[in-house]
C-alpha cells in the first residue's frame, strides 16, 4: 500500500486544477483509506487530503477454478485436502487456514519460498509463519 498527499488549494486560480490533478490520480487507483484536514496559514488555507492506495495493476483478479490448468487443479485439490485437514486439527473453519482464492494463487504460481509465498494475496507474516514450510512441503511433495 502507498499514501499520497493531494492539496486542494481553495483560491480560484488553484481550485480547479487542483481538483482536476486529485481527481485524475484517483481514478488511476484503488483507494483504500482517505483522511483529510482543513490548514490555514493566514496566506492560503487549502485542504489536505491524505490518500492510502494500491495501484491497479498491483491488485488481482480473482481467479475462479474453471481457469486452473489440469496440473492447477491437481494442486489445488491437495492444498484444500491439507487445508481442510488443518482446519480439522486445530478446530478452525477452513477459511480461517486459507481462502479458496488464496490456494488456487498457489497452485497458478507454486511459490519455492516463503518470501514468494508472502507475495501471494493473502499470505502476510502471520499465515506464512503458521503454514508457510507446510504449504511449501504440500508443493513439493
């Protein structure tokens, strides 16, 4: 995630523009969080606007199983077995281990590490440290 700060300057030489500049950047991304203040200086009085956001090309489509290869699929159905597995002996729902989505990404990009795996949505510090050498074992067994 990035964060940028847009001022929208309120005096009628900047405020058009300004709003054009703002408006052009956040229809070029996704914008997951906005927080904004009103600042005078007693020369300009603007609105700052601080903007947290992914760029497009950063998120993912998401992937639904008639997609999966042959090889995919294979691999996706092992990873819901020893998810589904996992979730049985540690009393969790499935969803609470991984997303479908999250194990069909694996079976698309098979990850070799655990710094790969964390590049997959869904697979932060947290769930690589609980199941990252397991899910790496389930891939290369």
């Amino acid at each position: 995630m990035s964060i940028k700060v847009c001022n929208i300057r309120l005096d009628k030489e900047h405020l058009q523009p300004d709003q054009n500049s703002m408006n052009a950047f956040l229809d070029s991304v996704n914008v997951k969080l906005t927080s904004s203040n009103f600042v005078t200086t007693g020369t300009t009085d603007y609105w700052s606007v601080l903007i947290f956001y992914e760029s497009k090309k950063e998120t993912q489509t998401p992937i639904i199983e008639n997609q999966l290869t042959g090889v995919e699929k294979e691999l996706y159905e092992v990873l819901k077995t020893w998810r589904n597995n996992k979730a049985t002996e540690l009393n969790l729902k499935h969803f609470m281990i991984s997303h479908n989505s999250e194990l069909m990404n694996i079976a698309i990009k098979k990850p070799k590490t655990i710094s790969a795996l964390k590049k997959i949505k869904g697979f932060g510090e947290v769930k690589t440290a609980k199941f990252g050498q397991e899910i790496l074992s389930v891939l290369n067994s």
